[in-house]
C-alpha cells in the first residue's frame, strides 16, 4: 500500500483512513477473512458515527462490494450487526436482515451461515420498553453473519472445539450404560461412533461471550493516560473464533472498522497476518495498548509520544498478545451471570462493604451484628438504610467500584435505586459525581 500505516508489528499493519479508499489500494483476491463490527444502525446518535437506519443499507453496501472485490475466492467475510428498534415504538427494525439480503441478492456474497452473539452482561435496553414499561425483554443477542465468496469457503470447525460437558465425559468412559446405538425417532441413527472421544463437541451457532473487559490493560491505560476509549469493542473471543475456524496460520485477517483492534489483537495472538483500517487516529492510538502488556509506564508513554506524529510509521519491535488470559477472564464472567437476571445480585458487593464498615466507629457499624438485617444473606439497601446521608455517597463509591470491577459495566440495583428515591437523593447525580466522564 501506498500509505505508511501508523503503526505495526512483524505481522499486522494498522491505518488511520477511510476504509473505501484504503481497501482501494489492496489488490483482487487477497484476503483471507474480513471480521469486522461496523457503527450499528442506532436511533441515538453515538461518538464513534453510527448512520440512521433508513440510510444505512445504501451506506454500507459499496463497503461490501470492494469486501467481495478483496476476498480469496476460499475467504470469508464476518458482519457483527446489533439489533435496533423503529424510532418511538417497540417495534423492532429490520435493518440488519435487509444488509443479509443486500449483500447476497445484489453483491453476490453467499450466507455459509448465520450466527448469534449472546452478551449476558448486556445492559438492559431500550429504556424505555425494558426497563420503565416492561414490555420487552432484554436485547442482548446480535446478529453474526458469515458471508462467503463461493459456496465453498475455507473452514475447519475442528479447529474451535467446545469442552464436552461433564454427561458427555461420562457417556466416552462408559457408553453402554448411556445409550443403545439404534435409529432415534427423530430420524437420527445413532451408531456404536457417537461415543468416541473427539476432542470437544461441534460448537452451535449460538455463541455466549459475555462482553466484560473493564479490567483489561487496554482500559486501564487508556484512563491512566487520559486517551479515549472506544465505546463499543467486541471481545477478543468473538473475532478469535472465527479466525481460527476460517483461516490458517500466516493467512491475512482485515477489519475495516478496526475501533480499539480488537481482531488485529487476536489474530497477532493467533499467527495471522492483519491488517486495520480505523477513521480516528486517537481510537487508533489508544489501540496499541492492547499490544504492550509487559512493557513499563515509561515505554508506553515513549511509544505514545511517536503515534503522535500524523504520519508515525511506528514499528512495535516487542509484543505481547495473551488470549488465553482474556478467555480465562470471559470463563469467569460466564460462572458470574446468568442468563434469566436484569441486574446483578446486591450481593455481590456484600464483601467490600463489609470491609469498609469495618473500618468506622461503632455507631455505624453495630449493623453487622444485625441478624434481622443481614443473617446470612446481607443487601446493600439495607447497608445505605441505617447509613447517614452524609456517608451515602461513600458506599455508593464501594457499589460502583464493584459492579464495575465484576460486570464491566455500571448500574445500581432497583432495591439501591428506590431507597436513593425515597430519601430525596438522586442516583443519577451520584453516578456522577462517582464516575463524572462515564
């Protein structure tokens, strides 16, 4: 390419551009996959240039088409879409299938196969139909589409294996006591095979990866740093998993959307080659945090003063990329949230507040002998009840602090919320006051 990128890695080039014009410069047939996530068709308008959902297939469709142009004919190309309701009424829009239809009725793309995002650590939205009506559920799946070139892409789903479940391990050690190899109702013929050892089970086209990555080192020095952050990264499982299903090592990996890089972070991990084209230089520097773990505050902040040049051609000689710490981080968020809950437990701020409370004087603490307040099972409402108003926002600190540590994101629980109301107190202004950027 003509353009120096503004920074890279002995495998991975990322540039400040727009992508029509920078995909312009890559030759036919080049590329191996396309994972992307581009700004969803949202009523309300966000930092990172959502467009409006009557306009958005028009505006996405030429980006597909130079896609279809750059593709090995082997490639693939993954769309992460979010849902979005119709402006004023709970209904929803439909902006996401008629991109499905568009690319694969006028650009020419094939559906090798529709997947779906499950986020259990979603926040509830819309506002207005979930939360203060009640009478819509959480919108908490997006939609993945897996387009191809031919009908004939490159995949190995092999290569992303699911752990058997503890019955699966059972029925392998001992397959006579589970089942009789025999033609099921169904139509399924289940032979003597079925209970051979494969090395994990075929994975669905559900994929449940709860977005949590508000202790990752990209977030904690963009706020150390004072950079920006980009508002809506994918996690770095959800790109990791198409790119080891749809390329092998040394394949080159493209987002056109590149946001924080998160899929040029993964296929760095991974062995791929990468490219990422991103629109804001600052979202683009703040992206090579997620290369520089191991390195000291001084080395990033000498990497940050030469991104700062227009054109810096920064080469990162050390990297570090470690998905086994954020699969292990996205494992524990899964044990943490279930599926059928709004708002995390109170609960789970139980035992830092107990911690704090320790440390006052008696008055205020003679609550942790209250077994009709607490017995086993203790609730924040009740820690802020025999409170103080004055030291409200303390314990309100502790709440945030903990929700934000453990969900990646931030919210009061109803019960926390009616009491800051019932006392003429604003939750609102508090979240402020905690977290005044946020």
């Amino acid at each position: 390419m003509r353009i120096k990128p503004f920074y890279y890695t002995t495998r991975g080039k990322a540039y400040v551009g727009d992508s029509l014009e920078l995909m312009a410069e890559l030759p036919n047939d080049s590329i191996d996959l396309v994972m992307t996530s581009p700004p969803f068709a949202l009523r309300r308008q966000k930092t990172y240039g959502n467009v409006e959902e009557t306009e958005y297939v028009n505006w996405i469709k030429p980006f597909g088409s130079e896609i279809f142009r750059v593709l090995k004919k082997t490639g693939s190309f993954v769309l992460d879409l979010g849902g979005a309701y119709r402006l004023g009424i709970p209904s929803r829009s439909l902006y996401n299938f008629r991109v499905l239809l568009t690319f694969c009725d006028e650009v020419g793309f094939h559906l090798a196969e529709d997947f779906y995002w499950f986020n259990p650590a979603k926040l509830p939205s819309p506002i207005e139909w979930v939360n203060k009506r009640k009478i819509r559920a959480k919108d908490s799946v997006n939609t993945v589409w897996w387009f191809s070139k031919t009908d004939c892409p490159k995949a190995d789903v092999r290569k992303v294996l699911a752990p058997y479940s503890d019955r699966m391990k059972k029925l392998i050690e001992d397959p006579e006591s589970f089942y009789k190899p025999q033609k099921r109702p169904s139509g399924h013929d289940i032979s003597a095979g079925f209970g051979k050892d494969n090395g994990g089970a075929i994975p669905s086209n559900l994929l449940s990866i709860p977005n949590t990555d508000s202790n990752s080192s990209y977030m904690r020095l963009c706020k150390e740093l004072g950079l920006q952050r980009h508002p809506a990264r994918f996690p770095a499982e959800l790109p990791a998993f198409f790119i080891k299903m749809l390329t092998d090592e040394h394949d080159i990996v493209l987002d056109i959307f590149g946001g924080s890089n998160t899929t040029g972070f993964a296929a760095e991990a991974l062995n791929r080659k990468w490219l990422t084209f991103e629109l804001d230089q600052e979202y683009l520097a703040s992206s090579v945090f997620r290369f520089l773990d191991g390195y000291s505050v001084e080395e990033i902040k000498e990497v940050l003063g030469k991104l700062q040049a227009k054109q810096s051609n920064y080469f990162l000689g050390k990297v570090y990329c470690n998905l086994e710490s954020t699969v292990k981080a996205h494992k524990q968020s899964r044990e943490r949230i279930s599926q059928p809950s709004l708002f995390p437990s109170e609960d789970d701020c139980y035992p830092e507040l107990f911690r704090l409370f320790r440390t006052l004087d008696k008055p205020l603490s003679h609550f942790l002998s209250a077994p009709h307040l607490f017995g086993s099972s203790p609730s924040v409402s009740s820690s802020l009840q025999i409170c103080p108003r004055s030291f409200r926002l303390t314990v309100f600190k502790v709440i945030c602090s903990v929700r934000e540590a453990q969900y990646g994101f931030l919210i009061q629980p109803p019960a926390v919320s009616a009491l800051f109301a019932r006392n003429g107190t604003s939750a609102e202004s508090l979240v402020h006051a905690t977290h005044p950027t946020g």
